[in-house]
C-alpha cells in the first residue's frame, strides 16, 4: 500500500457525510505528504506557531490543549485515527492552542496548497470539511455541556461513550471495547475533575458493570447502561452519511445505536 493511502481513515470518515468518487479520493491520497511517527507527548504543533498545512491522525491519539501560565492544562479536543487536526488552522497567523500526541502517533499532513486546490476543484470535498468542522464545533459544545452541567459519572460516561461511537464510525471499535491510551490525570484535564475524583469515578463505573479501563483499553461492559447513565445521544456527531449507513449494514457496527 502507497504511504499515502495510510489516509483511508480520513476518506471513510468524510464519507460519513457523502460517498467520495474515486477522482475525490485521489484527491486527497495525492495530497498525503509523508507520514511521521511521534512518541507520546510531543508536540504537532505549539501555541504561537504558524500551521503550514493540516495534520491527519493516521495512527494513535492526540489532543487539543490549552496551558495556562502556572503549567494547569485543559484538554479541549481529542484527534483519533483519521482526524484532521482541524482543517482551518493554516488560516490563522499563530495557532492559540497546543495540538499534542497522547499516545505513539503516526501523521501526516495535507499542505496548505493541497487544501487550498482540493477545495477550489471539488466542491464535494469541500463540504466534507465543513461537515468536519461543523461535527468538531457539535463535539466541542458537548465538552462544554458536560464541565457546565454533568455529573463526575456523567462526564467521564459521555466521553466514553464519545470515543467508543468515533472508533466505531472508522472501524476501529469492537463490541467489547475500543483503544484508550489516556492516563487518569489526562482524563482529569479532560473531564475538569482532580485526578483522585477520576479514579474513583473509573471505580464506580467498573463496581456497578458499566467500562472498565485496562491496558490503555476500554473495555466495554454494558454499553446501554453506559448511554443510559450518560445520557448519551450520538446525534451531535452527524454519523447518518451514506458511508456510514452501508457500514451499519455490512459489518453490525453501530446497530446498538
């Protein structure tokens, strides 16, 4: 398989928004630069720095962060396996948040002149992105319900929920759980709660059979009774594309939803 076509993650989640033709995928396999691998907590791109293009999660996870000048962190945006780490961000002049690694990463990065070609010739793409950005905008305004108004069990319950429906939606999920390779104190600056509040909220989830995290995973116990306490409805992520609708089909990913 050409490098570039590492980036089958990013097409099959755009196609949750519209089935690409092959001249659209082309696209956006010509436009992959090489892929780099990262460890765990190193920086994509810092706080001040001028983006020169957009980068596409191929494997591992990354996360969004905002410091503040005494070192507390807030994570405000998780980047799984075929994410782009927002595809606007080469507009700005400096970036205004940290996008970091969470876990080994390989990415890769569509440039700025391949984006701005990408969406001057197809205008389906375009939308894809901007159904992209919309679905981060929907995401990012429930991180805010849930510090503004969940409960500690419904915080961490709704993210959980969150990832497991993302994996899902790329075919990186399982009926028994999916990859999490957070620590409790990421969590923490996730979730705004102490590290000790996380821990013994991750205990009250596995004591009454809902998760249960294990060896960077999240092990899915009973993921009605998960939704049911988070009060989790998927909507807000905008998964009801063609792509995703076949998939449903095909391989039972999401008949749960």
């Amino acid at each position: 398989m050409p490098e570039a076509r590492l980036i089958h993650l990013l097409i099959r989640k755009l196609e949750n928004f519209a089935e690409l033709t092959e001249e659209e995928k082309d696209a956006l396999y010509e436009a992959a630069g090489p892929v780099r691998a990262y460890g765990s907590h190193e920086d994509l791109i810092r706080e001040g720095d001028h983006a020169h293009g957009v980068s596409v999660i191929v494997s591992g996870f990354a996360c969004r962060h905002k410091m503040l000048p005494d070192g507390r962190r807030q994570i405000i945006g998780y980047f799984l396996p075929g994410d782009m780490c927002d595809a606007r961000v080469f507009i700005l002049k400096k970036m205004d948040h940290t996008i970091s690694t969470l876990a080994p990463s390989s990415v890769t990065t569509l440039s700025r002149e391949s984006i701005l070609e990408i969406t001057s010739r197809h205008p389906r793409l375009t939308r894809a992105f901007w159904w992209n950005t919309l679905v981060e905008e929907a995401i990012g305004r429930q991180w805010l319900v849930s510090i503004g108004q969940r409960t500690a069990l419904e915080r961490v319950a709704h993210l959980f929920c969150e990832i497991y429906v993302r994996l899902q939606s790329v075919g990186l999920a399982t009926p028994e759980g999916c990859e999490l390779p957070v620590t409790q104190s990421e969590l923490a600056d996730t979730v705004a709660l102490s590290t000790v509040h996380v821990n013994r909220t991750l205990k009250e989830l596995r004591r009454v059979g809902l998760v249960s995290m294990s060896s960077k995973s999240l092990v899915i116990h009973d993921f009605a009774g998960l939704r049911s306490l988070a009060m989790f409805d998927p909507g807000y992520l905008h998964l009801e594309g063609e792509g995703l609708i076949k998939d449903r089909y095909s391989h039972g990913l999401l008949k749960s939803l």
